[in-house]
C-alpha cells in the first residue's frame, strides 16, 4: 500500500467507525425494540462528563490516557453531536458546490477564540458544582434531548402546549446549522466545554498531525480541509494546534505530497531556508499509533448490558388524569435525593426513552430544565422494572443493590377530599385501594356513611398507581407528594 493510499485510509477508516458509532447511538434514542437496543446499553456509559459523573474509572481512564497519546480521538469516533456536526458540514460543502459558492476559509486560532473557550469552561465547572444546569452545554445531553422532537412527532398537541420543549432541540439546530455555514465544528472549537477540557489534556500529545514543511508545496487543501480551523499554513509549511485538532485524519488525506502525517514528534525543530518551522519525519510510526489509538479507544466500551426485563402491561385504558402541582419533582428509585440527581443527570433523555409505562419526562422548569421526572397521567412506576437505572450512564439513577424497589420510598400519596368522588358524591369507588401494589390505601367509613380512601405513610413507596387510575377529573384526588431524600428501608442483615 503506498503512502498516500494509507493516509486515505486512516480517514476513511475513522469514518466508518464513527458512522458505526452514530448509527448505534440514533437507533438507542429513537426507542427502536427494546432487545435489540439492550445491546446499546453500554455505549452512552462511554462519554466523558457521564463517566466522570458515575465515578466510572475504566471509560473516564481510558479516554483521558487516549487524549494524552493521541489527541482528541474522542471528540472524532465517540462523540455524536460532533459526529452529527461532521454530516452537516458535508452537507454545507456539498451546497456551496452545487450552487458554485466559494469555499470559507477556517478562522486562525486567535486569542479572542482561546478567552471564550476558556470562559465557557470554567462557568460550565461552576455551574455544575453549585447544580445551576450545566447539562445545557454537554454534547452527549444535547444530543439526547434533540430525539425529543423525535418523541414529539406522535403528540404534537402536547409541543404546541409546551413550547420550551422545543429548547433543546432548537440549540442543536443552531449547532448544526453554524456547522453547515462553516467549516463544519465551529462549536467544538470555540464553545463545546468537553472539547476544551480534552484540548487541555491533549496540548503535549506526542502522537498528534504535524506538518513537514521540507514538503509542503502551500497548496493549503489541508487547511481547507480542517473542521476547526487548527491547522494554519504559513507560506510552505505552518502549524497544528493539537489542542483544537479533533484527529479526523482530513488532513492527512488531503494532502498530495503526504507533508502532513499522523506519528510522534521527534525531540529537536530546525528553521528551513524561508523561515518556516520544521518538525523531522517519524520512523514510520503512523500506523502503529493509529492503530494504538483506536484500540485503546475501544477499552470503554468493555461494559456488559443488563439483562432486560419483561414487563406486563397492567390497567385497563382509562382517560388520562391532569397532572397536579408537587411541592418538589418526583424522581425515580436509585436517585437518592433530587440534590444528588440534579448534580449528576446530563439530560440526555435515555432513561425518558427506555422507560415502558412513560412515567419519565422532561422537566420544564428553569433550575432543571430537560432534566427528567415523574408523572402519572400515562402510566405508573411498576415494582418490577428498572429500566432507567439499568441505562442511566451517569449514575443518576443508579442500581437497588441491596435493596428491593418496594422497600424504596421515593413520595407519599396524599388525598384531596375535596376531589374524591367517594367524599362528593358518595358513589362507591374503589379504584386506589384495589390497585396499590403495597397495601398501603384501606378505605374506611366515615360518619356520613361514605368510604374514604386512607394512605398509610409507613407503606406508601410513592409509585403514583393510585394517582394514575384515580377516576376524578380534571385533577386526581390521589397526588403523591415528593421526597427530596429518598427512604430506603434494608433488612437488618444487610446494613
């Protein structure tokens, strides 16, 4: 294989495995058949800000020591905003050619560039650590929370309600969009904040692209060629920042005389005759570290998907009850507590996916916003499914280990006399007490001969089936009231 066939390669190899990867990500959030799309599970454990929130040592490890080596490989193969943002800015190219459009030349790395990468880092730390919703600009959690147009296409009614739904979605069409204008990842070299942190891990790279500028003939198809504007030629030869390089190997391929090559920087530099700095040609080390980058790459993906669980059905169809104002969001068993899901929920909208009885949706509230909770209007939370703990890659939810899902308290039911059709009209219903999965709703007799439904606190778990089959409209008058602090109760043996 000659040089230059290699160098195309090396692209087009890369191009493949991040189509591969996009694919798999597209068919995980479109809710394709479920035991299809457990084989997925693992995937989404593998993006940065989820790993480090799960305290998930092998991916978050395993990425940080593959940027280190070999730059921003991530960014490139595993990350699918900026896969999405690749496609868009193709589509851009192709349209500028189709309609004769000159092509726009990728601004030089400037210090206006570097301030605002920075900044967007830092209030992206800040935000998260004092919990004011930094999921806005995670790649993965914007990728997530586009699919929910996705989810949208069916109730169109419930998105003309709720116009903030739309949020999510519009800022991934503005991402896009900036793509196809420009060079194709403007918002990974000037805002992405997990792009910035890997460029910080990736500045002393030692396999990175270079440019021999003994070669170079200032043809600048490599220039033209670069996603974020990283690479500058300067007369015949020029410079990579390594710390806005995404490894996409276009580069490499586009240059006709192979002067820019993929390898390891050799110690000393020397001035060629016009002035322009020279880096020495690697010993043939291209292949070797490409290979070593992807392999090392693959090591995130190492985790098992649970078995899935079957889950059947339950009520008969029943007109939909209104959704009460709660004194808190609900959020599903093995959160924890609302303070401990809201530090670490990227957003991504996996878990509102996954979940079979649409009991999880989007929160429309500022501190929160796209961040999921629970409501009972579609369905309620069996005992017998945890499927949001299962998929959840940032550890938000996490597994009940040791404790079963009836011994976690996440609310309590409270009543509403004043909704209740037993209390008001005195007819005989016994919808809550029959459908509790704990017996926690006995109904009792009241002095004006009526029964009345009565929660028992120390029982109720807070799964929202009494709210869900609850007749009164247009509020239920069962509503169960949130916890901020989940209560688990273990058996002594297990403390």
């Amino acid at each position: 294989m000659s040089g230059r066939s290699f160098r195309g390669c090396m692209a087009w190899l890369r191009r493949i495995a991040a189509f591969f990867v996009l694919s798999a990500f597209i068919a995980l959030f479109i809710g394709m058949e479920w035991r299809f799309a457990s084989y997925l599970a693992p995937l989404p454990r593998t993006q940065l800000l989820a790993a480090i929130l799960s305290v998930n040592v092998v991916a978050a490890g395993a990425i940080l020591v593959v940027t280190a080596l070999c730059g921003r490989i991530y960014c490139s193969v595993m990350c699918p905003l900026g896969l999405l943002q690749d496609v868009s800015g193709r589509l851009g190219r192709a349209a500028r050619w189709l309609f004769r459009r000159p092509p726009r030349k990728a601004p030089a790395p400037s210090e206006i560039r570097q301030i605002v990468r920075y900044a967007v880092l830092a209030a992206f730390i800040v935000a998260g650590v004092c919990g004011l919703g930094f999921v806005w600009l995670d790649p993965y959690g914007m990728f997530g929370r586009m699919f929910a147009v996705w989810e949208g296409i069916g109730n169109w009614r419930g998105f003309v309600r709720e116009p903030a739904m739309w949020a999510g979605p519009a800022l991934v069409a503005f991402v896009l969009l900036l793509a196809a204008c420009g060079r194709g990842r403007a918002w990974c070299g000037w805002i992405c904040p997990v792009g910035t942190f890997l460029g910080l891990v990736s500045r002393k790279a030692p396999l990175r692209p270079r440019i021999d500028a003994r070669s170079c003939i200032g043809c600048r198809k490599c220039e033209r060629g670069c996603k974020t504007g990283a690479l500058v030629i300067e007369g015949r030869g020029g410079k990579v920042d390594p710390s806005l390089c995404v490894d996409c190997f276009d580069c490499v391929a586009a240059c006709p005389v192979g002067a820019v090559s993929f390898g390891r920087s050799i110690a000393a530099k020397e001035k060629s005759e016009d002035g322009a700095s020279v880096q020495d040609h690697p010993d043939g080390v291209t292949r070797k570290g490409f290979i070593a980058g992807t392999a090392a790459t693959s090591v995130a993906l190492a985790a098992h998907a649970a078995d899935d669980k079957l889950f059947d059905g339950g009520f008969a169809e029943i007109s939909p009850p209104g959704i009460d104002v709660r004194n808190a969001s609900l959020k599903p068993a093995g959160s924890r507590s609302l303070a401990n899901f809201s530090h670490r929920c990227v957003g991504c909208q996996l878990c509102v996916k996954a979940c079979p009885c649409k009991v999880l949706r989007p929160s429309l509230r500022a501190k929160d916003f796209m961040q999921p909770e629970m409501a009972f209007d579609k369905g309620f939370c069996p005992l017998d499914c945890t499927r949001c703990a299962d998929v959840c890659p940032a550890g938000a939810i996490a597994p009940l280990d040791g404790v079963r899902k009836e011994n976690v308290h996440i609310g309590q039911a409270e009543w509403h006399r004043d909704r209740c059709i037993a209390a008001t009209e005195g007819v005989v219903c016994t919808a809550c007490e029959r459908h509790c999965p704990v017996k926690a709703i006995v109904r009792v007799k009241t002095d004006a001969n009526a029964w009345v439904p009565v929660v028992d606190g120390l029982k109720c778990i807070g799964c929202g089936a009494c709210e869900h089959v609850c007749p009164s409209r247009p509020l239920p008058a069962m509503v169960v009231k949130a916890y901020e602090t989940h209560r688990e109760m273990r058996a002594k043996d297990a403390v």
